[in-house]
C-alpha cells in the first residue's frame, strides 16, 4: 500500500489515505487541468506542431482500435484513449523522487480492470443487444457457461497483476540500481559522478519507454476483450484467417 498520510478536515477529524490514492487523484487533476490548457491553446494561431501531434495521437489510435475491434472507433475512442493516457501518466509518476507510481499499488490496478470488465458488457450489449451477447456465454455449450463467467473473472485479475507486477517490478529495480551505482561511485571518487549521472539518466529513459510499453499493452488488451464481446461470431469467423492451402489446392 505504501506510505500513508494523515488529513485534518476540520471538526470532521483525521482522514488517513495511501500515497497512492493521492497520486491517482494527482494524476486526474493534472490531466484534466492538460486537457483544458491544450484545448484552450489549440484555438490560437501558431500551434500547429502541437495540434498535429495530437491528431498523429488521434489517428493511431484510431487505427488500433479499427485493427482489433473492427468497428468505427468513435464510440470506443473516448473509453480507450482516457485508459491509455492516464496509465501512461501514472506509470510515470515513480520517475518523480520521493513519489511511487499509482500503478505500482494492486488496488489501482483492480479498480483499472474493473473498468475495463464493466466496459466489456456495456460496449458487447450496446452493439448486439442483450439477449445475443449473454448468449454468447452459452457458447459451444451451455455447459461452459461457469468456465466464460471464470474467464471473465479471472482475465480481469491477470490485467490487475500484469500491470502491478510490471511497475512494481521496474520501480524497484530502477531504485536498486540508482543506489547502488550513487554508492559505488561515491565510494571511490567524485571524479565517476558523471558516469552515475549518464547511467541515470539511461535509466530515467528506460523507465519512460517501460511506462509507454505497459500503458499500451493494458489499452490492447482492453480492446481484445471488447472486441471479442462487440464482434458476433459470424463476424469473428469471417475475419479469421483462411486456412493453408495445399499443392492440389485443397485446404491443408
């Protein structure tokens, strides 16, 4: 859970909440605060290095979710892309000394696969209606409907750890690894500071590139478990691969 700091609210008392609590309420302010600062700059002239960043941003994304749900992005966009940018910015928050990334705590993971396992259902009823997506857990056989409802469950738990395990991983491999280079160096002579700061900053560029990595992988497989719930089957098979082809042309 990690650190924990103690509020005062007044004649309400005393409110202790985790660090990572905080940072997750940081990280939503800050992007909120973001997102009307880019929009209120996008309405000036000379910016458009900015505006086509954002569009370049738009248009992959875009393209990811057309490649993986095969539908029109515009209703999966706003779900996918808010995912993405804020697991992004939370992993990136353990890069700020004396900070640990939200998503270095397994309860903001659980509360981010949660999101995506009510988004499933919403998004699978909303393009197939009710009765034919909870059909689709009566399928090949109706005697698999406990094992669909545990797939559900327990694909929701493996995103939660997957993302946890990572972060936590990472942020503690980075901190070892900086004090251990700041000891060694210090221990010998101020004159290898330089080389501690060069390795560093390598560092700081791996945890960057590991926070993109992370962030992008949590946002496919969202979008791999509703797109296997908007997709019917028919749908599903007819986007499958067709299979090889012998010398007689006959399917191998």
């Amino acid at each position: 859970m990690g650190k924990t700091f103690e509020i005062t609210l007044g004649g309400l008392g005393t409110v202790a909440l985790p660090q990572s609590v905080l940072a997750t309420w940081g990280v939503m302010i800050f992007l909120m605060a973001l997102a009307l600062f880019l929009r209120h700059c996008l309405k000036r002239e000379g910016l458009e290095p900015l505006q086509n960043a954002l569009e370049l941003f738009m248009e992959q994304l875009c393209a990811l979710i057309r490649e993986i749900v095969h539908a029109d992005p515009a209703p999966y966009v706003p779900f996918v892309g808010t995912l993405f940018v804020f697991v992004f910015t939370a992993n990136l928050v353990g890069m700020i000394p004396g900070l640990s990334s939200p998503t270095a705590d397994l309860s903001v993971t659980a509360g981010l696969a949660t999101l995506v396992f009510v988004s499933v259902p919403f998004y699978g009823i909303r393009a197939r209606g009710v009765g034919n997506y909870l059909r689709s857990y009566l399928k090949p056989n109706p005697f698999l409907l406990p094992f669909n409802l545990l797939g559900e469950v327990t694909r929701t738990l493996a995103l939660a750890i997957r993302l946890f395990g990572n972060i936590m991983s990472g942020e503690f491999l980075f901190l070892v690894v900086v004090g251990v280079i700041t000891t060694v160096l210090n221990g010998y002579a101020t004159v290898f500071m330089p080389a501690g700061y060069i390795l560093t900053l390598f560092l700081s560029i791996l945890s960057l590139i590991t926070a993109a990595i992370q962030a992008y992988i949590f946002t496919v497989l969202a979008l791999v478990y509703v797109g296997s719930a908007v997709q019917s089957e028919q749908k599903r098979a007819e986007d499958a691969p067709a299979p090889p082809e012998t010398a007689e042309g006959s399917p191998a």
